[in-house]
C-alpha cells in the first residue's frame, strides 16, 4: 500500500471525486482533485465560495458529512491510503496526523468546560509524549497559549470560552490545533469571522506556529491576498476542480488560468466580500455539469474542445501547473 507514496509529501490527493446526496439526486462536486503538500509547506486553496474547498479539506480530514460519497481517488497521508485505513488508523490521523482550525471559533470550543480543561483533554487524546501524565498536560497546555502569545495564560486557562473575544478564541483554537505535534494543520476561513482589525494578527499567529512546529499548513481563503501573505504555493479552485497552481509570487507575476486571470482582476473588490461579483456568468450546476472544462461557459478564450473534453493539470514551467487547453499542443 505504501509504494507509490511519495515521502517528501505531507499529504497528497489523487484524482478525488466526491458527490453529496441531495433530495434533488446527487451533486458532482469535486471532479478529480490532485494536489500535494510538501512536508513543512505553506499552500493555500483560494477560490469562490461553493467551488468546493471545504469539501476537499474535510476529506483529507476525513470528517465529510453524512450525505458525502467518494466516487473515486486516493488521499496519501504518511504513505497510506486513508480512504482504505481501518478504525484505529483512521483515530491516529484524527488524534495526532492532521489538526484543523475552523473558520467559527465558538463552534469549535465547548461552552461548558474551561479553555484548560479543553486544552488538556486535546492533549490527553493525541498520545503525544507525556500527554498521560496530569502534571505534564498542564504545563504542554500552558506553553501552548503562551506560544500564540496570550496574555496571562494562567488565568485564561480558567476561563470560559465566553468569557474571551473572537480574536482571542481563534488563537485558542490555534494553540489546540498545534498543542502537540502534527504533520498536516488545516485552516479552514480561520479569520473570515473576526474583526477586519484582528485579521492580520491571527494570520501571522497561524503562520508563526506552523513554521515553529515544522508541520505542513493547507490554509483556505477566497482571498488571493490572504493567500499571498501566508501560503508558499497557491492551488486556485473552480467548480470541483484544482485549475492552477504555482508558487505564491509566481501566480501574481504571472497566472496562467483565464479565470485566476479573472481572479487577479478582481482582486480590489475583494474586501467589498468576494470575487463571484467581478466574472461574468455563475458556477456551473453540479447536477449537470457540462462535460467539458467547467469553466467554459464562462471563458472568453474558450474553443470547441474546452466543451468536449475536460482539461487536466499540466505542468507548464516549474512548480507552475495549470488546466487549460490554450497551453497544450496541438489543441
Ligand atoms: N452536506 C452537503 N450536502 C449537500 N451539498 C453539499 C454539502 N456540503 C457541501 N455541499 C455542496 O458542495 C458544494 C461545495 O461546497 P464547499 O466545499 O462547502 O465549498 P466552499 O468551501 O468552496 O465554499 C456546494 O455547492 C455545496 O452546496
Ligand atoms: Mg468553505
């Protein structure tokens, strides 16, 4: 099972498809995702809501909802195929492989107990080193606000999450995520909730505490700025599939892609709440997807063959891939 895993990777996808069962028949909505993150690398996933980043995230975390079928694919974590793993294999991916910040703080801490009781019983549940002795629990929980500098840990470590603001939930949610050690973190929005004003300072956090750790980041935003401030490599999405994907500056000097070149142009209305405003058209249904490329009934330099066949990911120059017949041969 090990053999085609490549090590240098953290985590790899392969050709995922996934659709959702809904009272209208079933959705397609990732149509063959490829991606890799190499072990320590910042990526990003950017694109418009709907296209199916929460989706691909949740499957590498492997928490898709009910209504979610893998219609094909492989997702390579430390060399194994999660989607053959057992129970427990399944658990020690959840306990101490991949961690994930989400884009709504409140929802993700319980109400009821203290952020150190939280913070403790994380700890407890990864089987990191020490995490089976009470004493050692406190001081690995006590580090890891200090870490995402909190103020006075001590006494957040009594509080309620009510009793802390947004900015300050989110941090703690990051200290939770990066606690003990991971390979993979996954932030999901992180800061799409919070304060314009905090925005940044989360970020940074986030960013600071991955590259301190040493773990691999996969950070999801519908902001290509966002994107470029944290991410190494940028994967931009559109309707189920990755369409371009090059290193951060790569993509801004040069995209490839008609709609990241459509992205790039929208890029002053993204803090007016999104880029679907600034592209003509609308996101393909995916309950009948077109055939072909699902971005050509959108494209302006679209042929006959972008409505026949489906454009996979090419590599173009170094690191810099994308899906698009205008840089194939003999299109
Ligand atoms: N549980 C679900 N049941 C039905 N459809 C879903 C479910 N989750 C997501 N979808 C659909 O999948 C598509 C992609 O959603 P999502 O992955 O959340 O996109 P993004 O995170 O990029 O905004 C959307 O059309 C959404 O309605
Ligand atoms: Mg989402």
């Amino acid at each position: 099972m090990k053999a085609n895993a490549d090590p240098r990777y953290a985590v790899e996808v392969k050709d995922l498809f996934v659709s959702f069962r809904t009272f209208k028949g079933y959705a397609k909505v990732l149509n063959g995702v490829s991606l890799h993150v190499r072990r320590g690398e910042k990526i990003s996933i950017v694109g418009e809501t709907g296209c199916g980043k929460t989706t691909t995230v949740n499957a590498i975390a492997q928490i898709l909802a009910s209504q979610a079928r893998i219609d094909g694919g492989e997702i390579l974590f430390r060399g194994v195929d999660e989607l053959k793993m057992g129970k427990k294999e399944l658990r020690d991916l959840r306990s101490g492989g991949i961690s994930m910040i989400f884009q709504d703080p409140i929802a993700s801490l319980n109400p009821v107990f203290t952020i150190g009781a939280q913070l403790r019983e994380v700890i407890r549940y990864s089987g990191a080193d020490g995490a089976n002795n009470k004493e050692a629990r406190r001081r690995m929980a006590m580090n890891a606000l200090a870490e995402t500098s909190l103020p006075d840990p001590e006494r957040i470590m009594e509080n309620y999450p009510f009793q802390l603001s947004g900015g300050m939930r989110q941090r703690i949610c990051i200290a939770m995520a990066l606690a003990t050690p991971r390979d993979l973190i996954i932030a999901d929005e992180p800061t799409t909730n919070l304060d314009v004003t905090i925005q940044d300072q989360v970020l940074k956090t986030i960013r600071g505490r991955v590259e301190d750790k040493g773990s691999a980041l996969i950070l999801i935003t519908h902001s290509l700025g966002v994107a470029r401030e944290v991410a190494d490599r940028i994967y931009v999405m559109y309707a189920g599939n990755m369409i371009e994907s090059a290193p951060a500056d790569r993509i801004f000097k040069k995209s490839l892609h008609p709609y990241t070149q459509a992205l790039m142009d929208c890029i002053p209305k993204l803090s007016g709440g999104g880029i679907a405003g600034g592209i003509a058209g609308r996101v393909p249904n995916y309950f009948s997807p077109p055939p072909g490329c699902r971005f050509e009934p959108r494209c302006r330099h679209a042929s006959a063959i972008c409505r026949e066949k489906m454009p996979g990911m090419s590599e173009v120059e170094e690191d810099h891939s994308v899906a698009c017949f205008l840089y194939r041969d003999g299109r």
